[in-house]
C-alpha cells in the first residue's frame, strides 16, 4: 500500500529575534530601574514647570502628606546610622545595634521619637499600620522644647556635615533641603516647617519644593 | 519544564540502521521567553521615568527694618482657590483697592500679572531676540543659553532705583492649599517676574478680605 506522505509542516516558529529584542529590553530596564525603598505615605506633589532635577545624594526630604502628616528622610546609611545615635542621646533613648542598622536601611518615618523604636522592631505589617495611624513628626515652630522636626533637622545636618568631614572633604555643608508635600496639605503646616527651618539655631533659608514636571507656559 | 527536545520524534523508525544520529539543534526557547517576558513586564511597570524636578526658593530673612518696594503687587492667597491683590502699599485709611481674581490661566491671575510687568516681558523677549541673532552663528547653544539666562537675570534683578520691575509679594493664608502656593510660585517664572518672597498674612490683610466675603463693597 503506497504511503500517503502529509506534509509535516512544523508549527515551531524562529523565536530567536524575538528573545533577542526581549533580552534586549530587560537588560535596559534593569539597568536604567532605580529602586526606592517604600514611602510610607502616597503624595500628590504640585506640577510645575521648573526643569531642575532633584539631586540624589546629600538631601534631607520632608514629606507633608494630605492630611498635614510630617515625615522625615535622609539619605546615606552612614548618616542615618549617626543621626539616630545623636537623637538617641538627646531624647534618653537608647537603640540597639539591631535597630540603628534597620534604621539606616530604612526610608522616610513619620513617628514622635516614643513611639520611633517600637516603629524600628516592627515588622512591616506593623509598620504599615503605624504609619497609618501616626500623627506624623511633631513640628511647633513656636515651641522648641516640642519641635521635634527642628531635632531632626540640626542632627541631621550636624551627622551629615561629620560624614563629610570624615571622608577629608573641604566643603562640609553639602547637605541640601527639600519639601515634598502634597498639593492638598494645608500652607499652615508648611508654613511651620519653612519657620522651623528659618529658626535662628538652624538658619536655613533655601529650599527645594518637589514638583512635577508639566507643559512650559510663556508670556506672550 | 526545561526539557531539550533533541528531535527523537523526526527519525523514529531509522534508530535501528547505523548511521550518524541526527540531532536537532533546536532548543524549546519557550520557557526562557515567558521568563524574559515575564522580567521585562516587571521592570517596564516599576520603573518611573518622570523623576520629580525641582523649584528653588529662598525666603525673605527678617532683618528688621522694612524695605520699601516701588512697583509691587501683593497677593493674598486665601481658602477655597482664591486670589486677592492690590497694588504698592496698603494705606492705613482703606484706600487701598483690593481685587479678587483665581487661577484661571486666561482671565485670573496670569493675565494680572503679564500686564503688570509687560515692560519687563517686552525687553526681555528683545533681549532673547537680540542675542540669538547676533550670536546664534558664532557661538555654540549652550553657552548662547547660559548668555540669554546671565541677561534675563540682570532685568529680573534690577534695583529698584532704575527703571523697576515688578516685585510680587506673596502672602499665604494659613488655610490655603500648598499646590496653590507653589502654583503661584510658578506663575512668577511665566511671567517673568525675577523679584518675589513669600511673606505672612497680616491681620489687616485678612480683616479687608473678609469685608469682601461678606458682601461688603471694598472700603
């Protein structure tokens, strides 16, 4: 009995450009993805049509979320390790070396320095639910016994200019200022960081306000 | 998951006969591909382009004395969106005409401002023009750029003792948003205003715009 022959077309097609060019894309995306560590809390920041990008080293962050919530951030692990350590001293906390490291890895917080070890143990569950009910860092620009922020800030600056100083560098101050807030929060509460930051034991005058980039408008 | 299919289904019935086995040199590329996708969905959706710029400001520092400001506009930024100004100094008699106007980019505040300080806007869109024919052939765009922006600056900082621009003074109720703050921050670099602070209300300030509110003609 003669065989009858069916073509055997193969269903397989040459993937081979494709795999190149989606090999291609994940090696861009990985190497242009920068990875942030998780804020606590979402902001809607203003647009506006300022082109200067944020630097990324050597900022101090205040975020102001929209319901007039403070938190605190700044970069490098080494300052934050030292920053803690100083706010420790002055507060009567002490914190572990457990805590200091997770502290340094960590993102923004938004809790009065009694509550800060608690946040620093907690798991991220914990610190989830924390931050929701958080009424963010204490500021009374009023009151310096209360400011908590004001604290923050002079450590902050203070451990940032040490690293600086550390390292053999000339020019210690580098360490630049930026508000994040939401475009919902109340002027009260910037108001009261920007005069927390004008004190005269800080003296601070110059700010960065976090913005998004939108159309450029002109006077015609 | 990761089998090599080394094509034993092509040649069945031949495996008896001695010959040079055939192996295929395809690969099932199947699974590697839905990795790749898999990896390119990932960092296609967390990676964000759009990094957050930023808007420089430096505030007043409170010296004491008053400096006496020629040509300036205050505004007065209040609760629900919305803008009141008035021009040169408040008079103690309520003289002072206080307007009410919004954001509104084509009749609010934008407009106020652009005939407030059209001179300026007038001489610094000669200058641009001015500069970019008498250099655009010679010198390379950036350093045309950094020329226009030395230029611009020079109108923008002009004292005020020769030919003014106009100086903004912008006062923030307590209870107005901070996204209405920084927006009026933005209009000043629209209509090229070099010169403006950001300062407290005053009570009088917040008395006069409650008249308003409360149907009040303007005293």
């Amino acid at each position: 009995m003669p065989k009858i022959k069916m073509p055997k077309s193969s269903p397989s097609l040459d993937m081979t450009p494709m795999v190149d060019l989606a090999f291609l894309l994940v090696t861009f995306f990985m190497l242009t993805a920068q990875f942030r560590g998780e804020e606590p809390v979402i902001v809607d920041i203003p647009a506006s049509q300022k082109e200067i990008p944020i630097p990324d080293r050597d900022i101090m962050t205040i975020t102001i979320d929209s319901a007039d919530r403070v938190f605190f951030n700044i970069d490098n692990k080494a300052v934050r390790a030292n920053l803690l350590k100083k706010m420790g001293e002055k507060y009567n906390v002490s914190f572990t070396e457990e805590q200091t490291k997770t502290f340094s890895l960590m993102n923004s917080f938004g809790v009065p320095m009694n509550n800060l070890a608690e946040f620093i143990s907690a798991n991220e569950g914990g610190r989830e639910k924390m931050n929701k009910q958080t009424k963010g860092i204490p500021v009374d620009s009023a009151n310096a016994a209360t400011n908590q922020l004001r604290d923050w800030i002079i450590f902050g600056r203070l451990a940032s200019a040490e690293f600086h100083r550390d390292k053999g560098e000339a020019n210690v101050s580098k360490l630049r200022f930026a508000i994040k807030g939401d475009a919902r929060a109340n002027y009260e509460i910037i108001n009261a960081i920007l005069k927390t930051f004008q004190r005269t034991d800080i003296n601070v005058n110059q700010f960065n306000l976090l913005t998004d980039l939108e159309g450029k408008v002109t006077a015609e | 998951m990761a089998d090599v299919n080394t094509g034993g289904d092509g040649g069945g019935g031949k495996h008896s006969k001695k010959r040079a086995k055939k192996t295929s040199t395809h690969i099932d590329m199947t699974p590697m591909v839905d990795l790749a996708f898999l990896l390119l969905t990932f960092f296609v959706l967390t990676s964000t382009f759009s990094k957050p710029t930023t808007m420089e400001i430096t505030m007043p520092v409170d010296e004491g004395e008053k400096k006496k400001v020629f040509h300036a506009l205050t505004i007065l930024l209040m609760e629900d969106d919305e803008i009141y100004y008035y021009y040169g100094e408040l008079k103690e008699d309520g003289s002072t005409q206080v307007n009410k106007t919004n954001f509104d980019p084509d009749k609010g505040i934008r407009k106020i401002l652009i005939e407030k300080n059209r001179n300026a806007i007038d001489e610094i869109r000669k200058l641009k023009k001015d500069l970019i024919a008498k250099y655009a052939k010679s010198v390379s765009q950036d350093s045309l750029n950094r020329l226009v922006n030395k230029e611009v600056l020079s109108v923008h900082r002009r004292p005020d003792d020769q030919d003014p621009t106009l100086t903004v003074i912008i006062k923030a109720d307590p209870k107005c948003k901070y996204g209405n703050v920084v927006e009026m921050i933005d209009e000043m670099s629209v209509a090229e205003i070099g010169k403006y602070a950001l300062v407290d209300i005053s009570p009088a300030e917040k008395e006069i715009v409650e008249t308003i509110k409360s149907g009040g003609n303007n005293p």
